[in-house]
C-alpha cells in the first residue's frame, strides 16, 4: 500500500499522476549595510513597477477566466504594493539604516505577516497569506528570478506546494495539472475557492506533504475524500485510474450536453437554470450550460460585514450578473433575511419561531429605505441585460400589491430623473408557503411568474422546521402533500399563462425529475453542478409517460411509496 496522508478537502474528483513539487524557496537573502541610498530606492521602484505590472496581466486573466470576484484579489495585491505601510516601509528602511533592498523588504514581510497571523479575525488572517504571496513575487523581481517555475509543466502532473497563492493557483492549466495538494491552507482560502472553481481536485492542510514526496514520485489524490496517497501499490494505482476515467468519461459525456437543448424525446423544452450567491458563481452556471439565473440570493451581498451594500455596489453586482450572463435571464431575489440568515445589523428583533416571524419580504415591506435601496439597484441594473425580480416568502395578494406598488413608485423616480432601466422587467414571487400554493391561481393574476421554493414548502407543509435534526424524517420533498401543492401552483399559474419554476433543492434532484416534469413544471434552478445531470435525464424522458407517472404519484400515500415509483421506473 502506498502512503497515505489526510487533508482538507478543498475541491472534488479523482487523479493520479506523478508529482511536480513547486520549490517555493528564492535565493537566500543577505543582509548588506552601507549600501549607497540613491541606487538601492531605485532598484526597488523598478521591481515594485514589474511586479505591479504582473499584477495587472493576472488580474486581466482572472477576469476573463474566472470573473470579477476572483480579479478582486490582484486588486488586493497591487493595493498592497502601493500602501504606505508596505512599500513605503521598506523606502524607509533603505533610507534610515543603508541596507540592501531585499533585505529591507524581508524585515518588513515578516513584521506585517506576524501582525495579520495574530488576528482573530480570519478574513484579516488570509490577508497575511496575500502579504507572503505580494512579498514572494517582489523578491523574485529585485532578485531577478522567476518566481514560480509553473510554466516548466509540460505533461499531467499533481502539483505538490507547501502553499498556492491565488497567483499561481490562476495561471494553472486545468488539463495538465491533474490535482494540486499542498501543505497549508483551508477549505476556504482563496486557492480553494479558486480550485472549485476552475474543476481542478485539490486537497489542502496536509502538513508536511512536500516533505515527503520527490518529484516524479506518483500520487494518487481524491479531493472530495481530502485523502492522498504517494506511491500507491499497483492496486491502489488501479482504482484510482478507474475512477478518474471514468469521472474523465462521465465529464466529457455531460459537456456535451453543454450548448443542447433541454427538450424531451417528444419535445417539451424546458428551461435549467442555475442559483448563485454572488456574481463570481455565473462562470460555473455558463460553464455547465445554464440557460439563465432562476435564483440569486441577494442576500449573500448582506453578509458578513458591518452595515447594508449601498445602491451603488449592489448595483455593480446586478449589473455585472446581467452583463455576464449576456442577455439569458437572470431572477433577482429580494434580500430575504430572517430564519436561518441572520444579518446583525439589521438589528431584527430575536424571536420564538423565527421561521414564522419577522422575515424576508415582511422585513422589506417595513423598512422602505433598505427595500428601496435595493429596488433602485436592480431596476438601474435591468438596463444591462436581462433581468427579472422576484418577492421571497409572499403570502397574500396584499404583500404582492404592496411590492409592486414600491416598484412602481421606484420606477417613476428613475424615469423621472431619466435614468434607464427595463420598463418591463417581469415580476415574479416565490411560492414556499402553502397559502401561497393553495391560492396560486388567485396570486397569479398578479404576477408573470412564480418560481416554487421546496426547501421553506417542504418545512411549512410537513410542519417540520428544515433544521431541526430531531423530526427530520418528516421533512419529506417528495411526500404526496407536497407534490399535490406543486400540482396546484403549476395549474394555477397556467390556467392564467404564466409560467412556473422551482429553485428549491428539489429541482435539481434527479429522482423527481420525471414527475415535475409531468406536473408541468417550466423551469429548473438548481446549484450549477446538477444542470447537466437533469438536462441528459430530461432528454431521456417522454412527456406523456412523464405526465402518467405523476399523476400515478400524486394517489400514492407516502414519501417511501413515491420513491420506490420514481426509482424503480425506468
Ligand atoms: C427555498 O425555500 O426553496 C429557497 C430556494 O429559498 P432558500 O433556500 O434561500 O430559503
Ligand atoms: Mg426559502
């Protein structure tokens, strides 16, 4: 048996290939004193002026590989070169003491990285990371070297590193670096985040692994395990190559499903979209085929910081996803706060059942700067491409009325200032309670869409809270109550011509694939990785089979008896 060590699991799949150790080690620096001033500053101008321009191609390649968020951290970086307390720094260490500029600079480094690794706070703990990965390529510019030697890859490797900066992580190339496993790092670094992204299996944290592993030695790696083998015994070498073919096979077989339609063998199209949380998750919904955004979860740009995004960062990032998505559509839902997502400053009060409390468009509907603010953001941002809004957790005619009165005003204060926006932008709710189900063909009237959220339904109709580890066994998706309450939103709308999809997680489960589709459910949204795996089920299937089998379903009287139908038909 070969070696094994265990890891973080920072990114998903299989791969086994010899190892290519990245050496992270730059000529040793020295200490010279009584260097001449003049000379020494402009030395270091001139590599702080290559390293910035570095900075800038990679963020270049960011952007167009990954997106905005990901170019971000270049940002980051250059604004680290040219801050005071860094550059500036080591200018005036030069100056004061006459020494050497790479060992002015190493002080510095190390001074700064102590004080940021000492933070409780891990945000400001990462950026010690960037501080290293800014300080690395400097060194390498006033010491004329190159810093990484990435570009010696030329065949399928595992890359082994004690740690990747974003910098290296970006310029990987996917189909030779098979795997990357280093020795530091979290699931949430940005090598991690950046690894998901570009389809790469990486484990991190696994302590000393360069340390035991030459290069060329082979390594087998499988990232969702967070487990790496060196040297694995023929065996070992055997499945690990099985499994990689086969998620090689399985990959390229989905891909090129990619640009084709999500049609039935008897033709009925529908739509697979993709759920995001941020603009940095539309390169993984066009990389696997989206046909549009049936969910961003707005509040995702709520969290984790000190007070709301204003209207102009909130606009930045509808704009950036409508731009991105060049024209498919994309559903912006309003912020829904409360329940389980907790945003401090808002300040909402605590409550016994927060799930039935004071949330989401009940927050909005109260607190008309914060909804207005955000309006104002997505209606600007609807110039751009092509967007469509929808009211989370409605209930009653009442709280639509009241959210389209706000839209409408907000419109008139756009239009009225000649700011451009989409006059008709559709206007959507979610139907995750079931008032809001039974009554669907009321509330449809009111609206051009319903998008049907399984996850709240789910926990409403079962009376079951999603969280609750205890009565689990109750939360029940596929239980004839929910799928019947499905069935009635569905009609409901149709009977009016309106359309319906489901973002819950429901949509992307393949076993109920069959039966929404023949309850007559029009679009999908789901998390990018499931839209390739629905849109091959999909064009499997028949649309009067698929009809059958739902209204067979709908008699059934148990979650267990339905998934035993779905599974066992073919
Ligand atoms: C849902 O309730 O199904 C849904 C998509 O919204 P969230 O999971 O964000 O509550
Ligand atoms: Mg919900």
């Amino acid at each position: 048996m070969g070696t094994r060590f265990t890891g973080i699991a920072a990114s998903d799949g299989v791969a086994i290939a010899p190892a290519f150790v990245l050496s992270t080690s730059a000529q040793a620096v020295e200490e010279r004193r009584g260097v001449p001033i003049g000379p020494e500053i402009e030395r270091l101008e001139v590599a702080l002026r290559a390293a910035k321009g570095e900075l800038e191609s990679l963020r270049e390649t960011a952007d167009v590989k990954l997106g905005a968020e990901h170019a971000q951290i270049f940002t980051a970086h250059i604004q680290i070169l040219e801050d005071p307390e860094f550059a500036g720094a080591i200018r005036g260490m030069i100056e004061g003491e006459e020494v050497n500029a790479e060992f002015a600079l190493n002080q510095v480094a190390k001074q700064l990285i102590a004080l940021f690794e000492q933070m409780d706070n891990e945000y400001m703990r990462q950026r010690a990371a960037d501080i290293k990965d800014v300080s690395q390529r400097l060194l390498a510019k006033l010491q004329g070297s190159s810093q990484s030697s990435l570009a010696d890859i030329q065949e399928p490797v595992v890359l082994v590193a004690n740690d990747l900066a974003p910098s290296d992580t970006i310029q990987l190339d996917a189909s030779l670096v098979r795997a990357f496993v280093t020795d530091i790092g979290g699931r949430t670094s940005h090598s991690a985040i950046m690894a998901r992204s570009l389809g790469i299996p990486a484990v991190v944290g696994l302590g000393e692994i360069t340390a035991n592993v030459q290069a060329g030695q082979l390594i087998a790696v499988d990232g969702a395990a967070g487990l790496v083998v060196v040297d694995p015994d023929p065996e070992e070498q055997a499945s690990f190559s099985s499994r990689a073919a086969g998620e090689a096979e399985a990959k390229a077989r989905l891909l090129a499903l990619k640009d084709e339609p999500s049609q039935t063998l008897d033709g009925r199209r529908v739509e697979l979209a993709g759920n995001i949380g941020t603009p940095a998750d539309v390169a993984a919904v066009l990389a696997n085929g989206g046909e549009g955004v049936g969910l961003f979860r707005s509040e995702f740009l709520y969290m984790n910081r000190q007070d709301a995004p204003s209207e102009e960062e909130q606009f930045a990032a509808y704009r950036e996803v409508a731009e991105r998505m060049g024209g498919k559509p994309v559903i912006v839902r309003t912020l829904d706060v409360g329940g389980d997502k907790e945003i401090p400053y808002l300040d909402l009060p605590k409550e016994a059942n927060p799930f039935l409390g004071y949330r989401a468009i009940r927050v909005c509907l109260d607190r008309t700067e914060l909804f207005n603010t955000q309006l104002r953001a997505i209606l600007r941002a609807s110039h751009y491409g092509k967007l469509r809004i929808m009211f989370p957790m409605i209930s009653t005619v009442t709280e639509i009325r009241q959210a389209k009165a706000r839209v409408e005003a907000v419109k008139a204060e756009l239009r009225a200032a000649g700011t451009p926006f989409d006059e008709n932008i559709e206007i959507g709710i979610m139907i995750e309670i079931p008032a809001a189900a039974v009554a669907a063909d009321l509330l449809a009237k009111e609206v051009d869409f319903f998008s049907i959220g399984t996850n709240d339904l789910v926990q409403y109709t079962m009376a079951c809270d999603r969280m609750n580890e205890r009565i689990s066994h109750l939360y029940q998706p596929l239980h004839p109550s929910v799928l019947r309450l499905i069935k009635m939103v569905i009609d409901g709308a149709h009977r009016h011509g309106k359309w319906v999809g489901m973002c819950g997680e429901l949509a992307g489960e393949l076993s109920a694939v069959p039966v929404l589709l023949g309850l007559g459910l029009d679009e999908f949204s789901m998390s990018a990785g499931s839209i390739l795996k629905v849109r091959e089920r999909i064009r499997g299937l028949r649309m009067d089979e698929a009809q059958t089998l739902a209204a067979e379903v709908l008699q059934l009287d148990s979650q267990e008896d339905v998934l035993k139908k779905v599974q066992t038909w073919a």
